[in-house]
C-alpha cells in the first residue's frame, strides 16, 4: 500500500494500529508525514512504504512527525534510518520534526537522534 500527496486534504492510509498522513510540507520542497498510533513489527514494512513512495514521487525532504506515535520498537526505527538512507542517496533529506516522550527516548538511547534532525 502506498500513500499519495493531496494539495487540498491529507492522504491517511491505515494498517494495524497506525494511521500515517501525507500533506504539502510547510516550505517549499518539503512533504510532511504524520504518522499517529503504534509503530511495530507488524506495520513497519506498511509505514517504509509510505515514506519511500514519497520520497520518490514528490522528490521533496521529507517532515516527518511523530508527536502522536504512542509506541515504536526496533522495527519502526530500522523503517526510519532505511528511510533516512534512502533519502540521502536520493540528495533529498528526512528529519523527524517532532516526536512524544517514548519516541525520542528510543532516538535518545540508540543516538540516532541527531541523524533524524
């Protein structure tokens, strides 16, 4: 599944537990992902497709907010750095623009917290 970019309303593709919107970013340039609910082994490869299928369709950095993530294991980062990875290789970016307390301690602990900014 994959999302696509909607200059008048957000696209809000769903798998388990989690919900992931992409929006015109802010600057020109950007696309912003929000994504919303629980980031684990079960919806990662869904929430790497999204970010991927943005990256690549709108060749723009990618925003991405993660204020309402309320979980996330080893998984959903592994799905962010491929992410990240992909996107430098591609001259664009991705930096997490926001994230709750149980995401940046998982960024804080692991300190990949300053490539994701």
């Amino acid at each position: 599944m994959t999302a696509s970019l909607s200059e008048h309303r957000p696209c809000a593709p769903e798998a388990p537990g989690m919900e992931v919107g992409v929006v015109p970013g802010p600057q020109p340039g950007t696309v912003q992902v929000v994504v919303r609910g629980e980031i684990d082994f079960d919806n990662a490869t869904f929430l790497r497709e999204v970010l991927l299928a943005a990256l690549v369709s709108h060749r723009a950095t990618l925003l991405v907010d993660l204020q309402r993530v309320t979980f996330c294991d080893c998984a959903g980062l592994n799905t962010l750095l491929t992410a990240h990875r992909a996107a430098l290789r591609a001259g664009r970016g991705l930096r997490i623009t926001a994230a709750g307390r149980r995401v940046e301690r998982l960024l804080n602990l692991t300190g990949t917290r300053p490539l994701l900014s």
